[in-house]
C-alpha cells in the first residue's frame, strides 16, 4: 500500500510539474509574440529613417514635406534659405515640392510679386534671380545687385 500511495505522489508531482510548464510555456510564448512585435516595429523605423535620411546619411527634403501645408511664397522663402543663394525661377520650380497649380511658374512668380516686401529680383530676363530679403546668409554676388 505504501508503495500505491509513493506511486501516486509521483504522479500527482509530474501532474503539477507539467502544468506549471504550461503555464510558463503560455507566459513564454506571450513575451515571445510582444517581442516579434516590438522586432518589426524596429525594423519599420530602421526602413523608414534610413529612407529618410536617404543613401548617404543626408536629409531628403524633409522639411519641404512639413511644409506641404504652407503658403507658395512661404515654401519659396525655406527653398532661399536653405540653398542659401539667389535661384532662378527654374531653379526654384525644380526644388520645390510638385505644387497643385496648372502653371507652377506662374503661381510662384504672383506669389513672389505679392511679397515684394520679402523677396527682391536680381539681373534680367532670363539671368533674372530671386533673393530674400534682410537675409544675410544668401550671397548676392555683385554684378546681380545692380
């Protein structure tokens, strides 16, 4: 009888033992799926940063992306800034975002007319340049101040 009863402990502690390693194996997998989880959301950031930052680490117009939702002169002014130098019209139409106008030229040049005040032209015809204004960064070369 003794030997039954030895006999039944052992079973009833692989029992218990093997439900305990349930429970862990369900605890394990669960810390296991928020991990794969966490893994490719890692892997997204690491894709989209690295796109962003482009082949060699520099940036890719990121700031004319935030800037989709302001004005075409304000969007021109952050172009001038940024290169830091008068551009021609066609220089500042191919660094600006695709704009929704049916004549991007046109609807830059009447933004730039309205704003006198904060952009000045430079040169003639089709050497014609567009500067900011009060800023001390763009070089305006001598010859185009005139």
């Amino acid at each position: 009888m003794l030997r039954v009863d030895m006999k039944q402990d052992h079973i009833s502690a692989y029992e218990t033992a093997v439900e305990q390693a349930r429970r862990d194996l369900g605890e394990l997998e669960k810390q296991f799926a928020d991990l794969e989880g966490r893994i490719q959301q890692l892997k997204e950031f690491i894709r989209s940063g690295s796109a962003l930052a482009g082949k060699n680490g520099q940036p890719q117009r990121i700031e004319l992306r935030v800037a989709d939702t302001m004005s075409i002169a304000d969007r021109v002014a952050l172009v001038l800034r940024r290169t830091a130098k008068p551009l021609t019209m066609k220089q500042i139409i191919a660094e600006l975002p695709p704009l929704a106008a049916k004549n991007p030229t046109g609807a830059v040049w009447a933004a730039l007319e309205r704003r006198k005040g904060q952009f000045k032209k430079l040169g003639h015809g089709g050497k014609q340049k567009y500067a900011l204004i009060g800023e001390k960064e763009q070089a305006v070369p001598q010859q185009l101040a005139d």
